[in-house]
C-alpha cells in the first residue's frame, strides 16, 4: 500500500489522501511527533544518531505553540533582544517563554530562571548563550521532552578542535533522546507561515512558497535584503550554522514533505552525510525544484594523485556530477542564485525553450538574443499568424522577427498589445519584456497596466527594464505585483535558461531505460583474488598484466596482452602473436611508463624485441634503480586509431567512487575533455555521461570515421560503475588510451591503485546501488522456477504487464480505491527506487519464452528509519501458490539487515489471503478500531525473518 506515492494524476492523489488518513490516524495513537502526511518518502538513517533520527520532531520544531527563549533580554543591540523582538513584532500566536536567570520579566512577559522552571510544555528552544553553558541547557531541553534547540552562539567547530569538544560534548548529552538540533552558530530559522520568527534578522521574510537554507548567515542577511526589494516571500528561511545535527538531509526531507513548500534554494559550504543528503534531494527534486550555490569552487581537488583520473576528477567537478545526479540546479554565482530564486517564486518553470522577446528599442533584444546564443538557443520562431496580428497596430519598420521591437516612438496601448497577442501564441513557452527609457515612452504609465495585464498569464513572463533612477519607479510597481524584475536582459536569460536546462535534466533523470533482459556476467571472485593478491604486494600498484586481468574479468574489453621475463620469452611471445607489437616495461612500481621510457613501438622482427628488451631494462633501471621489475608486456601494434577515449574512476574521500569518460591519451590534461559520475549507473546515465564530452560528437560517426557502438559503450561504463562499486580497495583506475579503431574499441593501457579498506558492502557509495545479493530463485507450491530480484527501472514494461493483468478486485485490494492505468510519473516511482528508502522484489517467470511478472512486494521505510509500511501485489492467475510469501519474507529480510525493527501494513478485510499470509510469517493481527482494515505488524527483533539473500 504506497501511501507515501509521489502522484500527479488527481485520481492517485485522492488514493493517496485516503490510504493516508487512514494511517495517519491510527500512528497518531502512537507517535508523538505529529507529523503532516508526506507524499516524500524520508531517508533511512543507519550509521549514526543523526541519521538514524531523519525528520522525526522537525514538524513540532518549525510549527511550535511554546518557545522558550534562553538568553532573553532587553538590551538592545543583543541576540536575545532581537530574537524576542522579532518574535513578539511578527505576532507569533504561540507562548513565549523567555529564560533569563538575570530577570523577571523581558518585554512583559515573565521570565524564567531555566527552561525547568517554565512547568509547561515546551517545543523549540532557542539559545542565545556563551557556548560554554550549552551542553547543559540542551540536555534540560531534552529532558523537558523539547522537539528541538536552535543554538545561536557561535564557538563550535569554526573554532578548530576546542569548539569540536564542545559540539561533541553536546551532542553526547541528547544522544539518546529526540532533541533535534539546529546550529551553533546560526542566524536562526524562520516560518513565515505560523509568523514565528525565531532569528535575529534585521527583518522579517515575506511570506511565499520558496523556502531558503544556508550555512552562512551573512548570506541569509543578504539574501533577505534583496529580497525585500524584489517583493521576494519565503515560506521558510533557515540559518543552518555548523550542522551539529540538523543538516541540508533532514531540512530537505522534511521541506519537501510540505505542500506549502515549492521550491527549495541552498547556499552550501560543505555538504555532511553526504548518502543521506542525496537520497533525500533525488527524492525531492522529482516534484520541486532545487538549486544551489556550492562555494569554494578553486579548490584543488587530488593534488597528490597518482592518475590522470585522480588529477582531473578534482573536489568541483565532483559536486557538479553530485547535484547533476541528485536533480539540483547548482549555479555559480550568488547573483545567479538570486535571479533563479525570484523566477521561482513569482512564476512557474518553462516548459519549454521557445522564449520570445519584446522590446521597446533594438539594442537590448540584441543583447537578449546574444545571450540565449551563449547557451545554445534560438529565440522562438514566430508563425505567420502571430507576426500577421502585430503588423496590424505596429509601424511598417517594426522588426517582423523576435525580438519584437516595437520601436521606441510607439505608445503604450501597442507595447501592452504586443504583450497579449505573444502570451497567446502557442508557439511561446516564455516572455521576456525589455524595456528602456527611450523615446517618448512614460515607463510608469506603461507598468501599471502591464502589472495588470500579466496576473495571470499562460507561460512565466519576466522582465528586464534598464535604467537607474527613471526606470526605478516603474520596477517598484512591477515588484509590488509579483512581477519578476532584472537589471539587464543577460541576468533574464540566464534565470529562464537555467530552470528550462533544470526541468530538462529532471525528466532525463526520470527516463525509463529500454529493458534488457541481458544480465551482466561478470567474474567477481576472480577479480577478488586480483585486488587481494595486489593488496599484499605492499604499494598496493597493478601491473598492467594484472589491471587488464581485473578489467576482463568484469567484460570491458582489452587488447591481448602477455607477459615476457626475458628477451628469448619476449621473441617467443611476439613470433607466436604476430609482428608488429608493442613492448612496454612491467613494474608495479613505475606507474607511468612513458615517463620511464618504458614503451616501445611498432617492433616488427625478433631484433627489434631483442634490443627493445634490454633497452626497456636499462631504462627502467636509469629511472627507478630499485624499481622491482616483472619483465615486459607484449601485445600487437595496432594501427593508428581514429581516436582514443579515456575512461576512469578514483576514491572520493567524500563522494567515494567517481567515474570519469572522455578524450584520451597523450593530451589528455591538456584538452580536459571530459565528465564524471557517480556509480552506479543505468544505461540513461551512463549516455548522459558520454554526451557530456565534446569527444562524443565523433563517436557518432564523422566523414570517414566509422561510429561506435554506443550501446557496447554504455554497458562498458555501468560494468566499470559495477566494478569500483564492488571493490573499495580500488582507489584510483585508468584505462587510458581505450583506442577507438573502426568502430570497435579495447583498453591497450590500465593503472589500478589499491589501498586496503574497512568499508563493508555498500558503504563506500554515496547511492545505494542495485543489491543484486538478493537475486535467487525459488520455487511455486506447484514446481515452477520463478526468480525473483530486486525491482530494476527497466521494468517498467513488466509492471504495465501486470498491472493490466490484475482484476479490478485485486486492484482494489492492493491500492485501496478503483485505479485504471499507471502514469508515466507512478512508473518511474514504482521502478527507479532509492534502495536505501525501499525494497522492491518481483517474482518472474517465463511463458512461452517470454518473461513474466507474477508479482510485486515492497516495504518503504518510515521518517523514523525503524519502521516500514508493507504491500504486495499478485497477479490473479498466479495468486495461491506461494508467491506473495516467498517475496514478502525476502523483504522483511532486507528490511532487518537495514535496520529496521518494524513492518506494517493495512489490509481490507475481504482480503482473506492476506490475513492469512500475515498469520504465516508472523504478523500480528488486529482490527483498526472505525473501520473495515486490519492491521498486520511484525516485531522483527523477536522473529527471524525468513528468506536469506540469494546467490548471482
């Protein structure tokens, strides 16, 4: 039952609303924190306090009916005067309670000596105190049952190691409760919904549906600034210090979690439980948009490594391939990030590119058309028809093409004229309306009725008027309507370009791959015995023998490749492969062997491997003198390739695995074209990866280069995503040059460097990648094979399938309400998952040489990362023969080796066979009390969970 869907279709978010009341009034019984309905899905928390405690008391933090205010006071120009200020000129309805041992009474109100002493419930504190005294105070909070603190002092780890102690110190006093935590150092949080202003800003945010999170609270002050002048609301605005607890995971979790918020804008210095944080961004930006500042962006990422792919792939680009794959529009400068946040909170995203332009004068559609050429687009292409409506009140010389201008001598009624016939041509996704004081043209006369013209209009519509003080009044009335207002028709641009690229890169995140029935083979124990044997030889280096072992082993392909110990082995091995070949020196302790002259070309007799040989050792040894050298590798000369690629991967200290693909060998640094990823990767992915480098252009074919298999080279990508998403100890790998020949393409050289790990599974990937661990197969009641796996974002076809194959009955037995089709957006819910926030596992079986899928079960996991709510779904043919419990107990598997301690669900009373299927793995039955649903609970700390992990 996915009561936590992310729905479009009215008809799914009606099932949704009622599956959810349903829930949400039996959990009330039993949560304290009230938490709002969520159509998100939270993150699962596992390896520390903070992630285990996801959103749970955030709703009664930002939404409190108590505040108690410790380090209240009167004085002004001090933080615990402005925060009660702010609180009491907002009307904030709630109690407020300030704490102050100093006095009895701050502003009228009676104050306290500590929080203790209040005698009534509390639920956010906000703590405006020398650091010192915080441990203390957040542990009284935590013991008066509080939601959460917001810690205002300053103090904490932007002070080296003695504010560590501290932060350490305090969140060891609240480690076992469920005090949530914003700060130290921070401006404070802002709800402008519920008028609680628990900040010391200068003023308070307008209200709106953007909400603003950022690590800096100068930046929140500047922020709120301008956005007082561009008539700029917030729903939220929140200060978020030095992430003691509460980071950009949990706000954006919860944020997205409410229909109030619509779009979420980041300024971020440093990102902390980085796999939280993308789980709960590629959860989010699926129906709300997300944009970033990341600062920092010259910093030198890798200095120290030792390939190329650790020297390119350096901390920026990381980020960049991070936000990429989470769905965050980052943008570069803070200008920028303003420009995109007003676009956002005064009109819709485009939809489309086809941005028309009007104008009063000719120069500023220039500039506008010069700046959308920058990015790759053309203005839109009006049609006939449109250009036919303007020439009837235009003069002859208008321009006839977008831009439209209007020429500077035409009047007001012609400029707002033009505005209604381009918002009305279907050929329009955007308008932007230019504007300068030129000609006779009275620009505050012309604002007023724009402003009202443009209330309600079909496409976003913003402006750029250009001027200072002549064109100031005319801004303040197009602000003052929500109209959105820059300075300059390149600022515009780039606001409109940047959200159209967003929506874009959204919907390729959201594609559904072509299925494939084709399963990666792989040898995984061979490759194991590779990296281990290379661990114990000390430097933890391959050799290039070795790297092309462990590439083959995971089916990327190589060109042939063997080793020489001496020059009559080398003139054997060269005789039996065939002249020319190619010999190069075989050390794990000479990475780069060209640097060693240790590569020599196109031998094409036993003499020329004879010198070469002994030319290579004395190379060698004039470059390492105590290099320990394995001998010589030989492999066929191949003849000059069309074009070399690079592909790569190296160990992020923060982002762990990074993939790298673009122009390979000798110039690879120089010409730096290339992109990264992040593992793992679907064949969507890994075609976003390829086409992200000017290199792919040729990869298509051009003039008398044959093109390549792009399919081949996609499934080489995921394999080498699935390759260091399998082995940690692989901490920096090159193949370089993968040589492109007519078409076809191998690794001719690879570098692999080792370094042993402790990481476990999948703990060294910031995705949770697919757990092909759980592949197995299993049998029906009656003896048929069915193999059952977890759910893949190519089985979309296969859920169509079975959705239509199931009976209006078991429809609504499985979703609670009568559901016809399954749109676009629920598939790729129900198939792309977040294997961290879910499980998913169908049982296949083959008809007629055709696979089948004869049923579905799922368990997503709650707020609290110890809980999950369960369904499943059998197809009616297939229904009675044991199906629904070979996958329910693979889940409940996964769900305990997860962390969770908790499985539930609700099941119609009619629906016999699910209560029985409960009473067999152990559920707990009971009645909901009003209503026709049972309640199956299993405690899966008392029961073993049935159904272990397959094997590949």
């Amino acid at each position: 039952m996915d009561c936590f869907l992310i729905l479009e279709e009215s008809i799914l978010q009606a099932m949704v609303k009622v599956k959810f009341s349903r829930h949400l009034a039996h959990a009330k019984t039993k949560i304290r924190d009230n938490t709002p309905g969520t159509t998100l899905l939270p993150g699962i928390k596992q390896y520390s306090r903070r992630r285990s405690m996801g959103t749970i008391n955030m709703h009664r933090m930002f939404n409190p009916k108590s505040v108690a205010v410790i380090g209240a006071g009167e004085r002004p120009g001090r933080i615990g005067a402005a925060i009660m200020n702010n609180l009491l000129n907002c009307e904030f309805p709630g109690e407020v309670y300030p704490v102050n041992p100093k006095y009895d009474t701050v502003m009228g109100l009676p104050c306290f000596s500590r929080v203790s002493a209040i005698g009534k419930p509390v639920d956010t504190a906000i703590i405006a105190t020398p650091i010192t005294g915080v441990p203390d105070i957040v542990e009284e909070c935590a013991t008066a049952a509080l939601a959460g603190a917001v810690i205002i002092s300053s103090g904490g780890k932007e002070m080296g190691a003695s504010g560590r102690r501290i932060e350490k110190k305090i969140m060891e006093r609240v480690k076992k409760t469920n005090l949530r935590i914003i700060g130290p150092n921070c401006l404070g949080i802002v709800n402008t919904a519920k008028k609680f202003n628990a900040s010391f800003a200068h003023q308070s945010p307008l209200p709106g549906k953007m909400a603003f999170l950022s690590q800096s609270g100068a930046v929140c002050t500047s922020v709120l600034d301008m956005a007082m002048r561009e008539n700029v609301g917030f729903s939220h605005f929140v200060s978020l210090g030095t992430m003691m607890d509460v980071d950009f995971a949990d706000m954006i979790d919860y944020l997205g979690s409410l229909k109030s918020v619509e779009s979420i804008v980041m300024y971020v210095e440093n990102l902390t439980n980085i796999r939280s944080f993308m789980s709960a961004a590629r959860s989010v930006s699926r129906i709300k948009p997300i944009i970033a500042l990341k600062s920092g962006r010259s910093k030198a990422g890798a200095r120290a490594a030792a390939s190329h792919t650790g020297a390119l792939a350096g901390e920026d680009s990381v980020y960049d391939a991070a936000f990429k794959r989470a769905g965050i529009l980052r943008v570069n400068e803070f200008e920028e990030l303003f420009d995109c946040a007003e676009f956002l909170a005064k009109q819709k995203q485009p939809r489309g590119k086809r941005l028309a332009i009007i104008t009063n004068s000719g120069g500023p559609g220039v500039m506008a058309a010069d700046a959308l050429a920058e990015y790759g687009v053309e203005p839109a292409e009006l049609s006939p028809e449109t250009i036919k409506q303007l020439d009837q009140f235009l003069p002859a010389n208008w321009s006839r093409a977008n831009p439209v201008d209007i020429l500077g001598d035409s009047p007001p009624k012609h400029y707002l004229q033009a505005v209604r016939i381009c918002l009305d041509a279907p050929e329009v996704d955007g308008l932007l309306l230019l504007c300068s004081p030129a000609g006779t043209l009275n620009l505050p006369e012309l604002a007023r009725p724009l402003a009202e013209l443009l209330k309600k209009t079909p496409c976003p519509v913003f402006t750029a008027w250009i001027g200072g003080i002549d064109v100031d009044k005319a801004r303040q009335i197009l602000n003052q309507s929500g109209i959105i207002t820059y300075d300059a028709p390149e600022r515009a641009v780039r606001a409109f370009v940047d959200l159209y690229q967003y929506a874009g890169n959204i919907r390729a995140l959201q594609e559904i791959p072509i299925r494939t029935d084709k399963r990666l083979l792989i040898d995984r124990a061979g490759a194991n015995r590779i990296i281990k044997e290379g661990l114990e030889q000390g430097n933890g280096i391959l050799t290039e023998l070795e790297a092309k072992k462990l590439l083959e082993a995971y089916g990327i392909p190589v060109n042939p490749t063997e080793l020489a110990v001496s020059h009559t082995h080398a003139v054997a091995v060269a005789e039996n492969m065939g002249f020319p070949v190619v010999m190069k020196i075989c050390s794990r302790d000479i990475l780069h062997k060209s640097d060693a002259g240790g590569v020599l070309l196109n031998l094409e007799d036993r003499d020329d491997v004879k010198i070469g040989f002994q030319k290579l050792m004395d190379n060698a040894l004039a470059y390492a003198p105590d290099a320990d050298i394995a001998g010589v590798t030989l492999q066929p000369m191949s003849l000059a390739a069309d074009y070399e690629l690079i592909l790569g991967a190296r160990q992020d200290k923060d982002f762990g695995p990074i993939l790298l693909f673009g122009m390979g060998g000798i110039l690879t640094e120089i010409f730096k074209d290339m992109a990264t990823a992040l593992p793992p990767l679907n064949r969507p992915l890994a075609r976003r990866l390829i086409m992200e480098t000017k290199i792919s252009q040729v990869l298509h074919g051009y003039r008398n280069i044959k093109k390549i298999d792009l399919e081949a080279m996609e499934e080489t990508l995921i394999r080498l995503g699935r390759l260091v998403s399998d082995f940690p100890e692989i901490q920096e790998m090159d193949i370089n040059p993968m040589m492109v020949k007519q078409g076809k393409y191998f690794a001719v050289d690879a570098r692999v460097l080792l370094t042993p790990t402790t990481a476990t599974g999948s703990s060294h990937l910031v995705i949770s990648p697919y757990p092909w661990q759980y592949e197995t197969v299993d049998e029906t009641i009656d003896g048929i094979s069915i193999f059952i796996r977890p759910i893949r974002p190519g089985d979309a076809s296969l859920v169509i399938e079975h959705f239509n194959a199931l009976s209006p009955r078991s429809v609504y037995m499985r979703f609670f309400t009568p559901v016809k089709q399954l749109s676009h957006s629920m598939l790729v819910r129900l198939t792309q998952i977040d294997y961290d926030r879910e499980i998913a596992l169908v049982a296949l079986v083959h008809e007629e040489k055709k696979q089948k899928m004869a049923g579905i079960a799922r368990v997503i996991f709650e707020p609290d990362g110890k809980s999950g709510e369960f369904a499943v779904a059998v197809a009616d043919q297939w229904q009675g023969k044991g199906i629904g419990a070979s996958l329910l107990k693979r889940c409940l598997s996964y769900t305990k080796n997860k962390g969770l301690t908790r499985v539930w669900g609700l099941v119609i009373a009619e629906n016999r066979q699910m209560v029985k299927l409960g009473k067999k793995l152990g559920f707990d039955i009971r009645m909901v009390p009003g209503s026709s649903e049972y309640e199956l609970e299993i405690d899966l700390t008392a029961h073993n969970a049935m159904g272990q992990p397959g094997k590949t």
